[in-house]
C-alpha cells in the first residue's frame, strides 16, 4: 500500500519503539485496511534517520477511546520529513528521513 493512502482514522496505538542509537523509531498500530474492513489488522511504521521524537499521550483515554479508535488521523511525513499522529488527547511528532509501512500477519 502507498503509505500516503493509509487511512488511520479509528486506528488503535499497539505501542512505540524508540532507539536513539541507531535513530529509529517504530509505531505500532491496528488500522482499517479499507472503509468495508470488518476488523483493523496490525501494521508497524517504521522511522528511519529519525533527528526528533516527541509524544504526548493520556494512556487512561488511549484505553477508554480504544473500542472506537484511540487515533483520530495523521498527517503522513513522506514529503517533508514530518509525520504527525494525532490520538485521543495526545500526539506523536516524528522528524524522519524516511517513513516505511510494515504489514504485519
């Protein structure tokens, strides 16, 4: 899938992964592959070159919101190097050289 036509909008935040040493960062999700999807399959995006991470996040509401999605929508990073995942009353800022989808079984 082209990463620009994911579609977050009731995802769900699995987890995040941060290593500084190696300037990477994971975000796991389940999401919608598409609008008729039954149920969210998970995936992972992967940052790679990451020069900034911040995260915001109310973990009480991600768990509250979660039935219906803790992800309202995001603002991909593959043009300007900035992927903005906005939740349930918080947010993940990402500054990356490169943005990949990672599907996951």
């Amino acid at each position: 899938m082209d990463i620009s036509q994911l579609e977050l909008h009731d995802a769900n935040l699995l987890g995040v992964t941060l290593d500084p040493v190696s300037r990477t960062a994971e975000v796991r999700l389940a999401y919608y592959p598409s609008e008729q999807a039954p149920e969210r399959v998970n995936c992972i995006l992967r940052f790679t070159g990451v020069s900034q991470f911040n995260q915001l996040a109310d973990l009480e509401l991600l768990e509250e919101h979660a039935p219906a999605g803790n992800v309202s929508y995001w603002v991909s990073g593959e043009r300007s190097g900035v992927t903005y995942i906005y939740l349930a009353r918080g947010l993940i800022g990402v500054t990356a050289a490169s943005v990949e989808l990672v599907a996951l079984e």
